[in-house]
C-alpha cells in the first residue's frame, strides 16, 4: 500500500512540475536589465542577451505558412533555418557548461519547442558568462578539440545573429511582420 501513495505522490509531483514547466515564462520578451560592471563576462553575456531578444522576435508568432517558407530550393526553410539556430544556442550553452557537442534529437520537438529550448540554452548561457570572472575557461568542445571563446563570438553568436535577420526577411516576405513595437536598440517593447 505504501508504495502505491507513493507512486501517486510521485505522479503528481511530477504533473505539477510539468504544469510549472510550461507555464513558465520564456526568456527575452525584453533584454535584461544591463549589467552595474563591464567585464569580459557581462559583455559577452550582453551579446548572448541581444541575440535571445532578437530570435524570440524573429521565432514569435509563426504560423505554418511562414515555418514553409524557403526563398528558393538551396536555402534553408524558416523552420529550418530555426532548427539550426536551437544547434547553434547548444554550441553556446554547452561552451559554458564545459560540455562537450554532440547530436541533439530534435525529431519529438514541435516548433514552439524548439523555440523554447533556443531561448533557455541562451539565457542559461547568458547568466553564467554574466557570473564569469574568466570567460577564458568556456571552450567548444568538438571531441578531442577545445576551440578558445574567442570563436563563440565570431561563430555561433554572430551565426545566429545572422540567422535571426534571415528569419525576419522571411517573414515579412509571407505577410508576417516582426511586432512593430519592438525596439531592437533599446531591447524593448512599447506597450
């Protein structure tokens, strides 16, 4: 008898977790606050920071005729090309976890989940680069090879970046415009 309390104790721990979960909110509606100092960490947090800001925007609101959409038969979809920044945003996260890259399986994954994961690997990338005395340790693991951050900056988060700017073409091109409201310089947006 105890162990049936006990599995449905667990079970409905783990439903309330899992409603907590998707009630969550998702990081960089707006970009945080700036950090008091500027040091190696709260920059390239800052840059981690606007790049969430601009791929939650760039990846909100798309519905299926925009995910579809693909200039042309060699460039990536918008679904695509989303898949490919969530890569890039393990590539980030994983440099700051000291983790190394690895395949992620992404075929269970629904396009809002896609988004979500992108949005917290960044942020959790994000925070412990603006809690870093020496961002020096957070190298790319590929295998055996440790790659300097200096390459996250001019590889995964400018890649990204990149990305976003391609996303929003996108969609402005299938009558899906980014929120107009939305202030890219300041990281904000006007109510």
């Amino acid at each position: 008898m105890k162990h049936i309390y006990l599995i449905i104790t667990l079970l409905m721990s783990t439903m309330s977790f899992a409603q907590d979960i998707s009630e969550e909110k998702i990081p960089y509606y707006e970009v945080p606050e700036y950090s008091k100092e500027f040091t190696a960490g709260t920059m390239a947090a800052r840059m981690v920071d606007a790049l969430g800001f601009r791929f939650y925007w760039s990846s909100e609101g798309l519905a299926e005729k925009d995910l579809a959409y693909k200039p042309s038969e060699d460039v990536r979809s918008t679904a695509e090309t989303i898949d490919h920044i969530l890569d890039l945003s393990f590539v980030i996260v994983n440099s700051t976890l000291n983790k190394p890259n690895g395949d992620v399986d992404k075929s269970e994954m629904t396009h809002a989940d896609k988004r979500k994961q992108a949005l917290v690997n960044l942020k959790t990338a994000a925070d412990i680069l603006r809690a870093s005395d020496d961002i020096s340790q957070f190298k790319i693991i590929f295998g055996e090879n440790e790659i300097l951050f200096w390459n996250q900056i001019n590889g995964p988060i400018a890649d990204a970046i990149w990305h976003c700017g391609q996303l929003a073409s996108f969609r402005r091109i299938t009558g899906n415009p980014i929120n107009p409201n939305v202030n890219h310089f300041r990281g904000t947006v006007k109510q």
